[in-house]
C-alpha cells in the first residue's frame, strides 16, 4: 500500500476560465472554485456584468479577471484568448464551457437566425474556446475542461430542438476532444444539470402547472439548487479525477435515471 496515492479535490495553484460566468450557473461555478482555492478569469459580452461575481472572487482572496468575450464570435473568442499568454499565471488550467442561449420555438417556426444564434453560441463558441484553451494547455502539461451539457443531451425535449441540437453536439465534442487530447493530459468532460431555476430558465417555472408536473417527475423531490453543481465541478476539474475523461456527469436529482 505505500505506492497508494490520495488525490485531492484543491484547486490551490490552479487557474480557472469561467464562460458566461456574470450569473446562475456559470456564476455559482465560479465562486465554487474559488472556495476550492482557484484564481478565476471571467468572461461575458459586457465585462460590467462579471463585477459582482469579481468581487465576491477577490473577498474570498483569491484573484479575479474580467475579460469581454462573445463566444458567439470567433475573433472575439481569439482576442480574449490572446491576452491570456502574458504571463504563466494567466494561462489557465481549467476551461468551463458555460455560456449559452434558450429560446422556446416550435419547430416550424424555427427561422436561420435562431438556429444560428443558438448553436453558434452553445457548441461551436465552445469547441473555439476549447481549441484555443488547449494550446495553453498543453503548453502548461496539460489541464481539465469542463463543458456545461443539458438535459437534452440525453433526451429529446420539444420547442427545443435548435438548444437540443447544440447540447447533443457538445456532448459529442466532449467525447472526441477527450479522446483525442488525452495524450497531451488535457481532460474533457461534460456536466448535465437537469431543472435548476435561473435567469434563463425562469419563463418555465412561472408555470405552476408546469412546476408541479415536473417536480413529480424528480425522485429527490425538489429543483435544484446552484450549490449541488459546485462539488461536481470542482472533482472534475481536480487531480481527484486525474484518471477521468470524455464522461457526462448528469446533477439531477435522479431524473435521467428514473424515466
């Protein structure tokens, strides 16, 4: 038993790039791995948003940086990136592929632009991320990316195809990535939450009929929280999971597991 090694879930040492991270989940992600002792680099299209976020960063002592990025824009996406060489210290050991967009639409009525907006946002803004994250990556010896999948990766959800398209796409991406740069010790893994009320998902849970459905539907009895997806993360993006890659964590009260 003396070559037995005990991995730890710390993040000290460790930085951290956060997409979408201004509010719900990107913004609970990021505070959780600050907690885990992480510096964070923030990114959103409006770098005033990211500031409640910042702060909350840096009163934990930790350090925190805003950077404007629409993941939507590929030369928004390589600019952002680019500042990242300056120093060892920016360049980050952790991605998290949050940033994404919703819209409710039948399927017929589904016009390009939507589609576009959607799917250019969701899976090719973080295949682009990934891409530019792993040449720093591998630069530094490797790293862990996490990209933030969806129920409809799994299953088939109407009004949603445009996101359903784009979250079954990433899980898909999640799998080659992860085989492919496994040899440069770059991880990629995917989480799924499953019915978590935010910003974006709000319009749902306005609907008590709705609401009530769906809670009948989720075997731990209740939505949940942004706190049950910090600890999730946090193991995927620590050495505690150094032997884990190209995996789908679903955070959903038991809901994939029961239907």
């Amino acid at each position: 038993m003396d070559d037995l090694r005990f991995p730890t879930f710390s993040l000290d040492g460790k930085c951290a790039f956060v997409t979408g991270a201004s509010r719900g989940i990107g913004q609970a992600i990021s505070l959780g791995l600050a907690r885990a002792g992480a510096d964070l680099i923030l990114a959103a299209r409006d770098p005033a948003t990211l500031e409640p976020t910042a702060g909350a960063v840096r009163a934990m002592g930790r350090e925190a940086r805003v950077l404007t990025m629409d993941v939507a824009d590929l030369a928004s996406i390589r600019s952002g990136f680019a500042e990242l060489g300056w120093t060892e210290h920016l360049r980050p050991d952790i991605l998290i592929n949050n940033a994404g967009v919703e819209e409710v639409c039948a399927s017929d009525e589904v016009r390009e632009a939507l589609w576009d907006r959607i799917v250019d946002t969701n899976l090719k803004g973080a295949f682009f991320c990934a891409q530019e994250a792993h040449r720093l990556m591998r630069a530094k010896g490797g790293g862990a990316i996490v990209n933030v999948c969806s129920l409809t990766s799994g299953v088939g959800v109407p009004t949603a195809v445009p996101y359903g398209s784009s979250k079954t796409g990433l899980l898909g991406m999640t799998r080659a990535l992860a085989a492919e740069w496994a040899r440069d010790a770059v991880r990629v893994n995917a989480i799924g939450p499953g019915y978590f009320r935010t910003a974006l998902t709000e319009v749902f849970y306005r609907d008590e009929d709705w609401a009530k459905g769906m809670l009948a539907k989720i075997p731990a009895g209740r939505f949940g929280r942004l706190d049950d997806l910090i600890g999730p993360v946090v193991f995927l993006c620590s050495d505690a999971a150094a032997y884990v890659t190209g995996q789908l964590l679903y955070i959903d009260g038991g809901f994939m597991a029961s239907i």
